[in-house]
C-alpha cells in the first residue's frame, strides 16, 4: 500500500525542509512506495492525517518534531471518531528533542527509520487525552507547561539549551499554583508547583519528568509536587534527568501516580500543554484520560 508522508517544514527550526531530499532518499532505499505532502499552517499536519487516512493511505508517517506526531496522530483519531484506529502510524524523526522516537527506541538516523516503516511490524500504542485534545508522548500544567511558553519566545536560541535556558528562567519567576486532583483511588488538594502526565518517561530532550511512564500498560501516570522555594527547586532539577535511580520523585514532596482518569481544578489559571505544543494559555479545568492500544505504531523489533 502507499504511504502518506507528512512533512512539518517548521520542525527543528525549519531544518525539516532542508532534510526533505534526505527523507526521500531514505525512503526510496527502504523501497517504500509513497505519496509526500508538506503542512502549510498550524492544524495543517492534522487535516492531512484526517484527509489522508479517509482516502486510504496505510501507513501514514509524521516527518518532523513531537508537536508533528501529536497532529498527526489527533488526525488519525478524529478521521474515525469512536472506532478503532486502522491505519499504521509511523515518524521519520526531525525535530529538536524527539522524545517520542528516543523514548520508542526508533532511530534519528533517518535510512534506518525509514526500515522501520518498510517492515510493517506495529505495536498497539496507548493514546491519552486532555479534554478534546489527544498526545502521545506528555502533557503538562504548571511549571512544566510555563516553560513550553518561555521556550517559545526565545527565537535566538537552538536545541536542547533552548529548554534548559527556559526552566531556568521559569523557576526563577517561581510561579505557584493551588490544585484539586482526583484520580482512580486518590485525591489531592493544596500547593502544586507542576503536574506532569506522561505517556512516556522524557520530555523536553533531557528531562525524565514521569520516569515509570509506559505507553503499553493501558495507564495514565502522572506526577505532582509542591516546592515553594526557588533554591528548592534548582536542588531538585538536575534528578529530573535522571531516568532511573535518582529521579526526582524520591523527593518525600514529589509523587509518582498510576491510574486511568485526571482532573484538575487550578487556580489561578495555568497553561497547558500536549508533546511539547501549548494548547491554552490559561485553563482552571482538566480532564485527562487514557485510551489503551488506541494507534498502531510501526516499530523495530
């Protein structure tokens, strides 16, 4: 069958366009037989998923960052409303942090990738959702998101000391919030500096924010924490890059969460976030949910 390769030109700065002869070069060494389109605007790599998938395309691949997988994926699941996802799903990766791919284990190495998507092999993938707006790789309100906001403003800035120099200045603003959380067989409620949901461990390139994140275990997991001091916070920092022992939620203020259901009532207003692409900029309710197995994405063995 032919794939549908959707490039995001944007992506890593609009490095994305450039590589365009390496995507295809990679492609027609896989042998793959495809049909190329580029987004145009923002919402665009979802209306051509949608359109994509209604018209028959298997598989249809994002070419591009983790803000190009979570459109494309949104486009897959809105072109079949409550049904099951059909259409295979895969990524050539071009973006900044790819934390999808690394987190997945598929290769940045873009021949190798499109080897992947050539043999076909797919693995259910876990979707979860914030309200009306689907991710697959993380999600986050709070600190987390109020970084997603500062990165954004820094044109001059490159790579993944782009998101580090942004926490820095986030948690030097110290922004603080007081929540409400309820989930499966819990509740919470008083200070939250940041609540991170995850699908998968990292976000952000260096950042293991939901360390015990699986997407294949049909759960949504989730972490929350309050620290009102700046220094507090800097401490804490560096063991949110540490994927294992460590990590920051061996702090007694910092909590790990397994469940299938969020909600979230902030206040004052936070932003909020899906794979890295701020979706509000001031919301006081959440609700998050998990739909086990919902994508079928291609992957190596």
């Amino acid at each position: 069958m032919t794939a549908k390769i959707i490039l995001n030109p944007y992506a890593d700065r609009w490095n994305a366009q450039k590589r365009r002869p390496e995507a295809e070069a990679a492609l027609q060494k896989a042998s793959i037989d495809y049909d190329f389109v580029v987004s145009e605007y923002a919402g665009h790599n979802l209306e051509l998923a949608a359109q994509a998938s209604k018209e028959g395309f298997n598989p249809v691949i994002a070419a591009g960052g983790d803000s190009t997988y979570n459109e494309v994926v949104n486009g897959l699941v809105q072109a079949v409303g409550e049904g099951p996802v059909l259409t295979n799903f895969g990524i050539l990766p071009m973006g900044t942090a790819n934390d999808l791919a690394d987190n997945l284990g598929i290769p940045k190495d873009l021949d190798k990738a499109a080897e992947i998507i050539a043999a076909g092999q797919t693995r259910s993938l876990d979707v979860c959702k914030v309200n009306e707006r689907y991710f697959i790789n993380n999600s986050g309100v709070g600190l987390e998101t109020a970084v997603s906001v500062q990165q954004t403003k820094m044109k001059g800035v490159k790579g993944i000391f782009r998101y580090l120099l942004a926490t820095l200045i986030t948690i030097l603003r110290n922004p603080q919030w007081e929540m409400e959380l309820s989930w499966d067989n819990g509740e919470f409620q008083g200070p939250v500096t940041l609540v991170s949901v995850g699908n998968n461990p990292r976000t952000g390139g260096i950042f293991y924010t939901v360390p015990h994140a699986d997407p294949f275990d049909g759960k949504l997991s989730f972490v929350y924490g309050s620290m009102a001091k700046r220094l507090d916070i800097l401490k804490v920092l560096p063991q949110t890059m540490k994927p294992d022992e460590g990590n920051y939620i061996e702090h007694p203020r910092v909590h790990e969460v397994h469940s299938t259901w969020l909600r979230i009532r902030t206040e004052p207003t936070t932003p909020v976030h899906t794979d890295g692409e701020v979706i509000d900029y001031a919301i006081n309710d959440l609700e998050y949910r998990v739909f086990p197995g919902r994508v079928p994405m291609l992957l190596g063995n």
